[in-house]
C-alpha cells in the first residue's frame, strides 16, 4: 500500500471506470444498433440518402427512372407555367430530345429507358399543355384557401420553385439550363447519375413520396413518411435555412399540386394537405416563421401592486402579419390570460396548449418588496426565459399562431387587462372549484380504453412526468451545490491571497496570490456553471414538467368528450326504454314525442362519437408532435448544455495551465 | 531533495538511508486500527537491521507526548502528531444511506454505496499516511532519530499497551493547556532580545491564522465539489432509469440521447469526485498539516520565550541576593543554567526555524504543482468525454 507512489486514485473506483467504459460500450453498441430504426424516426438522416443513391448502377438507373417519371417533369412544367414562355418549352423539348438522343447513344440502358421517356415525353407534354393553359390557376384556387402559405401570393409559389430550379442548375455543376448542358453529358453513362443522384437526394425523395401521398389521397400512415422526406430535402440542400424553407415548401405544395390535379378534380384531399403542411411546420421548427423575443423584464409600480412588464418583439414573415418587426409591452399576466383563451377555445378540442410559466407568489414578492439581489434577478431571468420558449411554442403551432387571440397579443398596442388569472379574484376562485370537479370527475369516470395507444402513451407520460420532476428536483439542487462551491471558492480565494500576503517567501508569497487569482477565476467559471445549470438544463426540465402536464390535460379532454359520448348513449338507450314502455302501454299521443326525442339523441350520439373521434385524431396527431419536438428540442438543449460545459472546461485548463509555472517557480 | 517516493504531504526528509521507514499494512478493527511499522536500518543501535511492529494511533500520541515532554528537545519542533482517525463521516453517511435505501433505486443505492466505500479507503489511506509521516519526520531528523523512545516504538515487538489517559491526566492537559496560553500572554511582555525571533513568532502567528483559515475554506469548498459529486451520482441514476422507461417507447433517439447523457453523467461525476479527492489531497492536506507544524514551531517559540522569561526571573533572583548578600552563588549558578539553557534553545530554534521554512516552500511547491497538474488533466479528462459526447449527439 505504502509503496505505491501514487496514491490519489484507490483502487475500486479503477475497476468501476472499466465497468463504466464497458457499459458506455454497450451504450455505444445500442445506438449503432438503433440506427436502422432512427432511420425511419430520425429527421436528419442526410447522410443516408446520399450514401444510398451512389450504390450500383442498376439502383442508379431504377432511381433515374424514378426520377424522370416524377421528378424533373413536374418541375420543368411548372417552370413552363410559371413563366409561360416559349423559350423555357423549347428547352424542354430540347431537353427531352437530347435526352433520348443520348439514350440511343448508349446502349446499356436503352432499352427501359425508351420506354420510360417515350412514356414520360407524352406525359410531361400532356400535363404541360394542361399547365399551360387551365393548370396553373387551377391549383392556385385549390390549394388557397387552405393554408396561410398558400395564400403568398403566386408569383412567390411558383417563382420560388422557380428560383430554385435555376439555382440549383447553377450548382449542379455550373450547368445553365437543365435541358442544355443535361444532354451532352447524359451521353456518358457514369455522369448523368451523378446529377441526378444529386437531384434524387435533393428533390426526388419528396416528390415520390408525395405522389404517394396524394394518390393516396390523404392515407393518414403515409404522413410520416412524408414529412421525413421533407425534412431531408431541406437539409441536404446546402443553402441558407431561410430559402431552403421557402423553396422546400412550395416545390413540395406546388408538386403536389400540380402532380394530383386530376386526382383532386374528383377529390379533393384537403385534410391529407393540411396535416402535410402541420408536420412541415413542426418539422422546421428550427426555421421559424416568426421570431418571439421576449425582454427588457422591467418593475412598473410599487409595493404589492407593482408587477414586472416584458417588451415581447416578433419578426416574422408571414404576410398575416402587418409589419416583419413589431413590439409591445406586456404584463405577466397577459400572457396568463392569453393561455387561459387559447386553452378554453383549443383545449376541447384535443390541442395540447403550451403552458405558460406558474404564478410564483413567493418569487413575486420578492420581487415586488424590491430587493434587488441575486435570487430575485435571478427568478426575474427564469421567468423571462420561461416566457419566451411559451410564446414561440404558441407561434411554433400552426392552429395556435391562426388564433385572433394569438395575433392580437403579438401586435396590438394595449390589451384588455387579464382579470381572470389573478389568484384572489372571483374568476379565480370559479377556477379552483372548476378544477376540483375535475379532479373528482376525472377519479370518478372510469373510461374502458378501447385503443391501446392511448393506453400506452398516457402511462408513458406519467412515468416521464414523474422522472422529470425527480430530475429536476436533482438538477435545483446541483444548482445550490454549485452556488455554494462557488461561493467556497471564493471564500478560499481570499483566504489563499490573505496567505500570500503572509508568506515571507517571495516566489511561494507570488504563487500564492496566483493561486487566488486562479481560484477567484474558477469561482467565476462554477456561478457560469451555476446559471447555465439552471437555464439550459434546470429550465429545460421545468418546461417539459409542464408541458407533459399540457399532454395530460388533452388526454383529459378527450375522456371528457368520450364521457359525453357515453352519456349521451346511455340517454338513448333511456328514450329508448320510454319508447317501448309508452308502445306497451298503448299511449300515441306521447308516442310521437318519444319518436322525436329518438332522433334527436340519435343525432346527438353520432355528433359526439365524431366528436370523440375527432378530438382522438387531434390528440393523437398533437401528441406526436409534441414528442417529434420535444425529442429535437431535447437534442438541441443538450448538446448546448454539454457545450457551455465544454467551455468551461477548456478554461479551466486554461487557467490551472498558466498557474503551473507559477508553481514550478517556486524554489 | 525530494523523497523518492511522491508523498502526498511531502516534508523536506533527508535521504538518509540508514533509518527507513513505511507503514506497508493497516487493519481496521471498529474503531482500532493497527499500523503495521516496517522499518529497515543500518544503524548499530538497533539489534535486526529490518522488522515490523503493529502499533496503533494511541502508540503514536504517546510517542509525540513524550518527545514534547523531554526536556532536552525543548529547542526542536516536535513533528505534530497525526490527528485521530477519524472513520465517522463515512461510516454514518453510510448508515444513513442503509435507512434511505427505501427512497431511492436499487442502481442508485449501490453507486452511493461504492462511492462511499471509495471514500471510506480514502479516508483510510490518508490516516495511514500521516501517520507514516509522522514517523518519517522523526527519523529523518538527527537529534528525534537517536531518541529512545523512538527507537522502543520502533523496536518493541510486543504491544505497547501505553496505558490510555483516564480521566485525570485528561483534565490535567487541558489544565496545562490553560496554563500554557495565559503564560503565554504574561511572557509575551518579555522583551525580545533577538531581532530574527521576534520577526519570527510575528510572522508565526500571523501565518497561523491565515493558515487556519485558509483550511477551513478550503475544506469547505472540497466538501461542495463532493457534494456536487453526489448530485451528478444521482443525476445520472436518475437520467438511466428515465432512459431505461424511454426505450420501451418507440423513438429511440431519445433514448439513446439519454442514454449518452446518462454515460457522460456517470463520466463527468467520476472526474468531478476525483476533483475533489485530489484537492483534499494535495491542497486541504498540506494546509492541515502545516497548520499543525505551524503549531509546533510555535510551541517551540513558546519553549524558548519560556526560557528567556526564566532566564529574566533568575537575574532578577541574582541581583537580589546580592542585594541580600544571601544564596549568591546558588543564584549565580541558577542564573548561569537559565541563560545556557536559552541560549541552546535559541541555537537550536533558529536552525530549526530556517529548515522548517525550506521545508515549507519544498512542500507547498511540490503540492501545488501536483495539483495544477491533475486539475489540468482532470479537466482534459472531462473535455475528452465532453467532446465525445458532442461528437455522438450531432453525429445522430
């Protein structure tokens, strides 16, 4: 024992880092191991798509097949109809002549590929005379009305794609003009799969899958499907994010349009465009329309009536939106009052409603009595923080941010004040009784869950719930520890410099006071520490509790609508009983009543099984929405968290680094 | 000038091989614990030139006791005593880890119960250290070396059984204690005849409260890096089981996003907890024990000023009895021991003072040295796993 020279390191914790390394192993081997399913969850699998185009030459040729049934037709139409003129047609009928000029060239392939563009030549030439002539505004009627982005105008939908187009033609390779510089190189039986591997990883991958879609005619599995497609798209495109968004949706919408407008002539697939336009939206989460700040926490009044007003700024650019860049000033209580509307409009119907941050009458007062030390500014800070993820998670749905409600707390001036949410008024206390009921009603309904999904997922809720509260509970007091670390250090600090001061060796007296300094810089670094504890990991943790609570609330509501539903039922089945007992008893006159009341609660039954139904879709489609976020944003905040801590750590290397020689110039 | 061996406290001992000596072995019995003293000499004066004794920490009281109380070392620093082993934190953090074993996962409990068994060796190792720094001290020092009691507690390999203090011989230090701080005060009216002692105690005892405080800060501060260890164990007991309920649902990169979290956890507190033994080790240690040296040198100065106060006392006495014309030469003679006696001490203190601020540099140098160091790996350690985890985070 006493003869080993290094003694800091006993010897257990050495056998357990092996067993940690060795689960960490595992750790490693189950993520490789998951891969292949991440692959269909996962929305940022660029790689894959480019590894898998290049394969063999048989796959190249099916994708290029691929690709020209779907692929450039659909654009080079719209490209023609966008612009309607005769240059871009007789480019594409060059094109389409090189092109088979170059297929008879090459012999391999030749065969298939005759046929194909035999096929394609008459289809892009059918449907670019219906472009032409009726296309065009024929989508635009169809696809208006049903969402805001439909309704930029249309130079912006079909010049967006087109812009891209001729970027991206730019970029293939410094071509101009698909059709020109296409066709020479085609001739070489390598090269053409290259630009087209690189069209198929950039735009084919949503086209067929929206062709799917649309024939499909709004098939609810295929959404998914769907919008990894998208999301790829929008990533393997090495533009900005902006432009990768405008181009990536209207070439998507615009396509799809374009490309089922017979289909929707008979049917319309309405819903199937909606829901693809929602799971967009979440998908390009990181790309906001609109941009939420809010800032500038600032303490209006005194005493108990003081409260804390916030500047919350929005650029957007949506054309709903009067101005890109607006700011109002709004009292914590508004946005309380903002969640209690949306909650009572969206909330029946199966939304989860980003919650908004507690009432803290603790943290308030504090606040408020105007003590101006560190735990106030620091729950000012969180609160701040807390409020600006609520209202960008507002604005980040895209039901939410349609609501008037919504609209008018971002932009007008002056706002009705919000009475209902104070704690102590009438409303309030409605509230509280409100909630009892429901608390003893939700007890009391005992639903026989038919789906199992539903099951499941309010069971997986709970358990998160409850981790995320031990978490976070973990995380505050990771928090104090840190602070009072922090604190230590300083404390040592001083007392290493005082030390120094004593020493009557000038070198030791010198790495002393270095000591301290250092010390004094580490405490610095733990209360950065401290903070990004708290704000990117603590607060994180603080947003999902309540948000999981969010989820909870639609799976109540949907019970709720599945109660009405069963007693409406057990209604019928009452008037049902009268009615047999009045025919019994041979009463006619009543007969008639018993009949209409029948019908009625027939009506009834049915509007609340759809009811009921429509709310399951609404919760099921918001829930896994919430998770596609929740897993982005949890990714997000991590890597962050991990990073700030990085830094840290880097500066501690930095700082111990510099102190060395100080110490090593003791003598 | 350095030990060959890397000494956690390191002490300026002289590379004299002829008195070697380790603490190879240590048992612990409830609150006994045995030192195995291995001692390898070339010196005549011991009759084996190797053997082992077991002795326990009341031995080593005994041994500091006795070399504090022999006249003759009066002019030395006394090398301080090892503190008691103190086995209690851990052992009642461990019971209180049996009674909450309820409230927590079982993964939990049994990473608590490993760190706990980590810091408990810790906790051993050290004593075992300081009193095998003890010993060294004594042996590399030319006068304490030749003692005889030393010799005999090295020697004796029979158990010493000192008789314990009962209660008396308690009371009676701590009177002693009482006695010595008010002497204290009434000598420090003594004027000061040498310029170098004066500075000297100045500097002493200035250096002794910093010092002093300077090791209960950081203590303080050592024990939040623990703490904060133990947030990241339960940190990352927590995050496995949240990770472990995830994966029965179908996205998995949550769960792997977990799970990697989880192993930087488990990584980053490993390192954290490491932090925060070494700083214990290499800051908090050197502080403590220079804290103590600190207190002998000035037990030391205290002996001396003793001496110059008696020496005072005794030509007080001398001018006295020539006044009375009584005793004279008793006097004399008393007069003439005191200031002999003085003025071995102020030899032998002043030696004893430069070499103990050698020493001190030596000491404080190697020690922050090695802990820069390790605090620079250990944060490499941590940006390496950091870096890692980044890596895999963006990669999927």
């Amino acid at each position: 024992m006493a003869s080993s020279s290094e003694r800091s390191p006993p010897p257990f914790p050495d056998t357990e880092d092996q067993d940690v390394l060795d689960s960490e192993e595992v750790g490693g081997r189950d993520s490789d191991e998951d891969d292949g399913e991440e692959l269909f969850m996962s929305a940022s699998n660029t790689p894959l798509t480019k590894q898998d185009t290049p394969t063999s030459p048989d796959s190249q040729a099916s994708d290029l097949m691929e690709d020209l049934s779907v692929g450039p037709p659909s654009s080079q139409t719209e490209k023609s109809a966008a612009s309607s003129s005769p240059e871009e047609f007789v480019d594409l009928t060059n094109n389409l002549e090189s092109r088979v000029a170059a297929e008879s060239s090459s012999p391999e392939p030749s065969d298939e590929f005759f046929d194909i563009l035999g096929s394609e030549t008459q289809k892009v030439e059918v449907e670019a005379s219906v472009k032409a002539d009726s296309g065009a505004p024929q989508s635009k009627a169809s696809s208006r009305p049903e969402k805001g982005l439909f309704g930029e105008p249309d130079e912006d939908l079909f010049g967006g794609p087109l812009g891209a187009m001729s970027k991206k033609t730019t970029e293939n390779e410094g071509k101009s003009g698909t059709a020109k510089a296409a066709g020479p190189t085609f001739s070489k039986p390598t090269e053409p799969a290259d630009i087209f591997t690189e069209e198929a990883a950039a735009t084919t991958v949503p086209r067929t899958s929206n062709t799917v879609n649309s024939k499909a005619n709004g098939v609810h599995s295929e959404e998914d499907l769907f919008t990894e497609a998208t999301v790829e798209l929008s990533l393997d495109s090495p533009r900005s994010s902006r432009k990768n968004e405008e181009t990536s949706k209207p070439s998507a919408s615009s396509s799809s349009s374009s490309l089922s407008a017979p289909a929707r002539q008979a049917k319309p697939p309405p819903a199937a465009l909606e829901e693809l336009e929602d799971e967009e939206e979440a998908e390009l989460e990181d790309k906001f329309d609109v941009l939420v700040s809010v800032k500038d926490p600032e303490k209006v009044g005194d005493g108990m009536n003081a409260y804390m007003a916030y500047k919350v700024s929005t650029e957007t650019t949506l054309p709903m939106f009067r101005n890109k860049l607006f700011t109002v000033r709004r009292r914590f209580s508004d946005f309380l009052g903002l969640y209690e509307k949306l909650s009572e409009k969206h909330g029946p119907n199966g939304l989860i409603v980003p919650p908004p941050p507690e009432k803290s009458i603790l943290g308030m007062t504090k606040v408020k009595v105007g003590k101006e030390d560190s735990s106030s500014a620091d729950f000012v800070e969180r609160r701040r923080g807390a409020l600006e993820r609520y209202l960008q998670r507002v604005v980040n749905h895209p039901l939410l941010l349609q609501d008037p409600d919504v609209r008018e707390f971002l932009e007008k001036d002056e706002l009705p004040r919000a009475v209902s949410t104070q704690t102590l008024s009438g409303a309030g206390f409605l509230k509280m009784i409100n909630k009892a009921t429901d608390a003893v009603s939700k007890m009391t309904i005992k639903m026989n869950e038919s789906d199992a999904w539903f099951e499941e997922k309010l069971q997986e809720v709970e358990s998160a719930d409850q981790h995320f509260r031990k978490l976070h509970a973990l995380v505050e007091s990771l928090v104090v520890h840190r602070k009072e670390l922090s604190l230590n250090t300083a404390n040592f600090a001083k007392s290493a410099a005082m030390l120094g001061s004593a020493e009557d060796n000038t070198a030791l007296s010198r790495a002393l006071s270095q000591l301290a300094e250092v010390e004094d810089k580490i405490e610095q670094l733990h209360q950065d520490q401290a903070a990004y504890d708290t704000f990117s990991f603590a607060e994180l943790i603080a947003d999902y509790i309540r948000l999981l609570g969010a989820v909870r609330g639609s799976f109540d509501h949907r019970i709720k609508a599945w109660q009405r539903w069963q007693d409406a039922q057990a209604m019928l089945q009452k008037k049902r009983e009268t009615e047999a007992k009045l025919l019994w008893a041979n009463k006619p006159d009543k007969l008639q009543q018993a009949k209409d009341e029948i019908v009625e609660w027939e009506a009834r039954v049915t509007q609340f099984e759809r009811d009921f139904e429509r709310v399951s879709a609404t919760v099921r489609k918001e829930v896994l929405r919430f998770e596609k976020q929740r897993t982005k944003n949890f990714k997000r905040q991590i890597t962050k968290y991990l990073e700030l801590l990085l830094q840290s750590q880097q500066q501690l290397i930095k700082y111990w680094e510099a102190f060395l020689p100080e110490a090593k110039a003791i003598a | 000038m350095l030990p060959e061996k890397l000494r956690s406290v390191s002490v300026d001992l002289n590379n004299d091989a002829s008195l070697l000596i380790d603490i190879p072995d240590a048992l612990c019995e409830r609150d006994k614990v045995k030192f195995t003293v291995h001692t390898k000499t070339t010196l005549s004066s011991f009759q084996k030139p190797e053997f082992s004794v077991p002795r326990q920490h009341e031995d080593f009281i005994w041994l500091h006791d006795t070399l504090v109380e022999t006249e003759d070392y009066a002019g030395l620093i006394i090398p301080p005593a090892p503190p008691k082993p103190d086995f209690e934190s851990p052992r009642e953090k461990m019971h209180k880890l049996g009674e909450g074993e309820a409230t927590m996962t079982k993964e939990e409990y049994t990473k608590m119960k490993q760190e706990l068994e980590a810091e408990y060796l810790a906790v051993f190792k050290k004593t075992v250290q300081v009193h095998e720094v003890f010993l060294q001290r004594l042996s590399s020092h030319p006068v304490l070396s030749k003692d005889r009691n030393f010799q005999i507690f090295l020697e004796y390999d029979q158990d010493l059984s000192v008789r314990r203090k009962n209660a008396k011989e308690m009371f009676g230090g701590f009177f002693k204690n009482m006695v010595k701080s008010a002497d204290e005060v009434l000598i420090a009216g003594v004027k000061e005849v040498d310029d170098f002692f004066e500075q000297e105690k100045t500097f002493l005892l200035d250096y002794f409260s910093k010092i002093k405080e300077a090791t209960a800060k950081a203590e303080k501060m050592t024990r939040s890096h623990k703490n904060i260890a133990d947030d990241y164990i339960r940190l990352s007991a927590t995050l496995n089981s949240l990770s472990a309920e995830e994966s029965t649902n179908y996205y998995i990169i949550k769960f792997c996003l977990k799970l990697f979290q989880n192993f930087l956890r488990v990584c980053l507190k490993k390192v954290e907890g490491r932090v925060a033994s070494d700083e214990e080790l290499k800051l908090t240690e050197l502080l403590r024990y220079y804290m103590r040296d600190i207190q002998a040198a000035k037990d030391l100065l205290y002996r001396r000023a003793r001496a110059l106060a008696d020496y005072e006392n005794s030509n007080k006495a001398l001018d006295k009895a020539r006044l009375k014309g009584k005793d004279v030469s008793q006097a004399e003679e008393h007069q003439k021991r005191c200031l002999q006696k003085f003025d071995t001490l102020s030899e032998s203190g002043k030696k004893e003072l430069t070499n103990f601020k050698a020493r001190r540099v030596v000491a404080f140098r190697k020690n922050l040295v090695e802990m820069a160091e390790l605090e620079v790996k250990h944060a490499k350690n941590n940006m390496t796993l950091l870096q890692g985890c980044i890596e895999l985070l963006s990669g999927n």
